[in-house]
C-alpha cells in the first residue's frame, strides 16, 4: 500500500468507478458510507435487499481478481 499514488481516496475513487457500472447507485453509496447525501431519495429508503449490495461487491471483485 505504501506506493506514491496509492492511498485511500485512490482506492474509494476506484471502487466508485468499478461499482458504478452495475448502475445501482443507491448500493454503491451505502457500501461507501454515504447514507444520506444530499438526495431526498436516500432519505426516504428503508432499506436496500443485501441481493443489490452482493451484486455490487461482486463485480468489483470479479474485476480486481480478473486474470488479465
């Protein structure tokens, strides 16, 4: 992890950009932490089904352990 240009917000603004191509914004956001940002959407949503969470951090692993 100790290499110039890896560090957090390099790893967050990766797995956004992976995450983003299952097009569920609303799991992306919850597995980053932004419950409530700024979107009357996210406040007024209960829940969102682990199926949704699981899809996303599956693809996000799928590309990181792709054989290339």
């Amino acid at each position: 992890m100790k290499r110039p240009g890896v560090n957090f917000y390099g790893l967050r603004h990766t797995f956004r950009t992976i995450a983003d191509e299952v097009s569920n914004r609303s799991a992306v956001g919850r597995i980053m932490g932004r419950e409530n940002g700024g979107d009357i959407a996210t406040y007024n949503r209960e829940q969102i089904d682990d199926d949704c969470l699981q899809r996303v951090t599956e693809h996000v692993r799928s590309w990181l352990f792709a054989t290339r």
